[in-house]
C-alpha cells in the first residue's frame, strides 16, 4: 500500500539539469528518532524534461512514493 505524489519544482531557470539525473534532498534538519543520526540525503530521479513541466525550463519534477506498511498482528 501506500501514494504516489509528482512534486513540481519552480527553480526559475536557475538550476540546470538533463533527463536521468537524480536530485538530493535533505527531509528536515535534525536527527533519526529511533537511531538518533542525523538525517541522510534522499536521491529522487528527476520525472521531467530538461525544458521543464510547461516548456519554459523554469521547472522540474519529481516522483515521491510513501510506503505504508501494516501489520495485521497489531
């Protein structure tokens, strides 16, 4: 189970990049609850063409999948 979200990006045309490549993103700033680390960098390939969502090369796109998990013990 779990939902699929596209995230577009507005950059302003200040961030150039090609179709394939992957773009990083801290979650938030702090630690892991459980393991008490800070926060790793999460890599997202990028969804949209290096002319952008609407053509005009000031956008990007990202697909976020959240996973839900259930445990039919609980």
């Amino acid at each position: 189970m779990g939902e699929v979200y596209q995230v577009i990006i507005y950059h302003g045309g200040d961030f150039p990049y090609w179709e394939g490549q992957t773009l990083g993103v801290i979650p938030r700033p702090g630690t892991r609850e459980k393991e008490g680390i800070p926060h790793s960098v999460r890599l997202y390939s990028i969804a949209s063409s290096r002319y952008g969502d609407d053509k005009s090369g000031k956008t990007l796109s990202i697909s976020v999948r959240r996973v839900t998990y259930w445990d039919p013990d609980l």
